[in-house]
C-alpha cells in the first residue's frame, strides 16, 4: 500500500484559517462539524484546552441545549445565549 501526502498551500490555509482572540476568561467557539442532523461543536476554554461538544452535554454549570450552522445555545439558569461563529 502506497501513502500519499498532502500538502496545503499557503494560500488555501490562509483563506480557510481565522485568527479570532477568545474573550479572556471565556469559551470560545471554534468550529461546528458534523452532518445536520447530528452536529459537534469544539470550543475552546480558558486556557487554551478544547473539547468537542454535543446538544445536551454540559459546559461549567451551562447545558448546550441546540448545535446549527450559525453556532451553540447554551443555557445557564434562566438565560439563554447564542454563541456565534468568529465572524460570522
């Protein structure tokens, strides 16, 4: 079996990368992935540590309560936030 490399070009790695600065001290969405009936989410903590997340899991004392395109709702007690994607 033969490996094949891939590289990236400097260009396409430029155009599809984004450097967003995270709030200091809080979650940071980096991405949403997945097919549209089961989407994952990484975000980013304080820190630099990532994780991938789902509807339902929890983050802190926040529940993820939907995952779409546009980014995360997230729950704390009685108030509800959307989290965008960086620029969008």
């Amino acid at each position: 079996m033969t490996k094949t490399r891939t590289s990236t070009s400097a260009q396409v790695a430029a155009t599809a990368t984004q450097h967003v600065e995270a709030p200091e001290g809080r979650i940071a969405l980096l991405g949403i992935f997945g097919s549209e009936d089961n989407l994952s989410a990484l975000v980013q903590f304080p820190g630099g540590r990532t994780r991938k997340v789902t509807t339902g899991q929890r983050l802190g004392r926040s529940e993820i309560i939907a995952i779409d395109k546009r980014g995360l709702l997230i729950r704390s007690g009685n108030t509800t936030v959307q989290m965008t994607m960086p620029g969008s």
